[in-house]
C-alpha cells in the first residue's frame, strides 16, 4: 500500500474505508463491524465516518470495530454544521469520541459549511487540538472562496485535508481547486472514489484495468490516489471488495494509462461549482 505523508508529519496509507449507510440497520452491524476489522486487517487503516452517518450508528460500529486495536487506525470523523458553533463543535466532538469509544481523533473535519462563521469551527478544533481530542482538522466541501476565506483565517492553514467529491466522472476540482490545495500543501481526500459503486460506467477503462491484471474499481482507486497528497477513502462491506482496494494501493498508473484515461473522462475546460452528495 503506498502511504502519504500529510502537512503534519503524519504518514497515512492512501486508500482507507468510508462508514456511510453503516449503522443504519441493527441486522447488519455485525458484518459492518467485520468488514472494518477485516478492513484493518488487509491495510486500510484510515478509517473515515461522521456523526451524520446513522445519526452516530456509524461512529458506533466504528468504535466496536476499534475495540483493543485503535492505535492501529487513523481515525477521522466529521461535525455537522449544524452542530459546529464554538461550543456546538466541542460538544459534538465529544459526543463523537464517545460513540467511537476513544479519548483522541486522528482528524475532525467541517463536514461542510453551514450558517455559522468558519472562524468558529476553526477556533473550537484548535482548542481541541490544544486539549489533545483531536490531533488534526480539516475541512470538507469546501470550493474554492470559501477554501480560500479558510486559509485566510489564523490557524487555517494547518488543516491537513479538505474531503471532496473526486473520481474519474467527477473532474471539476482539477480546475481551481485541487492546485489551490496543492500550493497550500492541504491533501485532497477523495470521496465517493467508486462513484457510489456505478463501475459499470467506466467500461471504457477496461482496457487499461487488463493491462494491470486489475478491476474497473482498482483503476478508479488507482486514478483517485495518482498525485502526491491525495487520498481516498472507498466504502465496502464486502471482504472480496476491500481486498480489491487494498491492492489497488499498489498499483501506479503509467503515463500511457493517464492519457486514455484523459481522453475517455476529460477534465472540463472551465471551473465548475464543486459538487456534492
Ligand atoms: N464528506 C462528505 O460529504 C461525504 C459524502 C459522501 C461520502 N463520504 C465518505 O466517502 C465514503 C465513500 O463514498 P461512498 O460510500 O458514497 O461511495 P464509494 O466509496 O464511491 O462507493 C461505495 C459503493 O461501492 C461499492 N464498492 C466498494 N468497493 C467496490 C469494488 N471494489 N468494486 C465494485 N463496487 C465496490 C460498495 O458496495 P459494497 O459495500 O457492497 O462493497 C458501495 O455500494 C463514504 O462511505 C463516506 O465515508 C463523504
């Protein structure tokens, strides 16, 4: 698995596992719980859920899937923004770390920007950085004014990763964004990599995925972690699966490769709204 290195020092795998639509059905916590173990287990040791998800049933699962191996684990979790007014952040957070049965996140996010002023939110998570509930913050959603209103803000430059919707159909963020990033040395953490699991669009791919004895998907995973600092985050609870975007953390993309890849899904020509699910 190749490993990045964020603008805190920290050094993470780049494929992790997503928690969305976890925690929402009591029959299907068990396996939830077993795909994240399993999940571990095969490398993806960055796991990425939200108090949103479930209403908290994820960060659940999350915390019983952690149980007596949360160091092996970067663990990132988001505020809504509902929640994230000064005091509704540290509260929040604290409600999260409860349901994720740790005293510490790796990374707390924005999980995107709502009515309350972004210097709130940066504020609260510099104070939980200060108290140690959280080693790192980012943000989430983010376009580019407001990523940039962010970055102007004492402290804003030390979120290490603004989480966005990113993969091969989804391209706007190359145009003002992705560099905007880049030159502020914060890493793309992409969602949605697999296009909420529509491989089947990507056929065009397949030849590129033979060329690598690899699947659709892992070519995708692949495209989604090809620049230094970016990262992604996939969601499975199927061991087959996540064995598939384990590997995928192996494979480089030749140049070859990211030419038919430019050619079948180009990049638009113009900035576009970021998008988001
Ligand atoms: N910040 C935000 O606003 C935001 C928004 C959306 C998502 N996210 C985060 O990003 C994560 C990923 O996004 P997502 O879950 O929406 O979509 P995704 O990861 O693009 O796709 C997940 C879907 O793909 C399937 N899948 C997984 N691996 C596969 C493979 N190798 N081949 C074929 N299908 C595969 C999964 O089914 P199985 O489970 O059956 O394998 C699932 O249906 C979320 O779980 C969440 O943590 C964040």
């Amino acid at each position: 698995m190749r490993r990045l290195v964020l603008n805190d020092g920290t050094e993470i795998p780049v494929i992790g596992q997503g928690t969305w639509r976890m925690g929402e059905r009591a029959a299907e916590r068990k396996a939830e719980v077993a795909a994240l173990q399993a999940g571990i287990d095969l490398g993806l040791t960055l796991i990425d859920t939200a108090e949103m998800y479930g209403n908290g049933g994820a960060e659940d699962v999350t915390g019983e899937a952690l149980k007596g191996r949360r160091n092996e684990v970067y663990l990132v979790s988001k505020v809504l923004p509902s929640n994230a007014s000064h005091a509704g952040t540290i509260k929040a957070c604290e409600q999260s770390l409860k349901r994720l049965r740790t005293d510490y996140m790796d990374l707390y996010l924005l999980h995107w920007r709502g009515s309350y002023p972004l210097a709130d939110t940066l504020q609260a998570f510099q104070e939980l950085k200060q108290a140690g509930k959280i080693r790192a913050f980012g943000i989430s959603n983010l376009d580019v004014n407001d990523m940039k209103e962010w970055l102007a803000l004492p402290g804003g430059g030390e979120a290490v990763a603004n989480q966005i919707l990113y993969n091969v159909g989804v391209r706007g963020p190359e145009h003002d964004l992705a560099p905007l990033l880049a030159d502020a040395k914060i890493a793309l953490m992409a969602y949605c990599p697999l296009a909420q699991g529509e491989v089947g669009s990507f056929k065009k791919l397949e030849p590129i995925a033979k060329r690598h004895n690899a699947t659709v998907a892992q070519i995708m995973l692949a495209w989604a972690t090809r620049n230094p600092l970016s990262f992604a985050v996939p969601k499975s609870s199927n061991v087959a699966r996540l064995k598939e975007n384990a590997a995928a953390g192996d494979i480089k993309l030749t140049a070859q490769d990211l030419a038919e890849i430019d050619a079948a899904f180009p990049a638009p020509k113009k900035a576009r709204p970021l998008e988001m699910i």
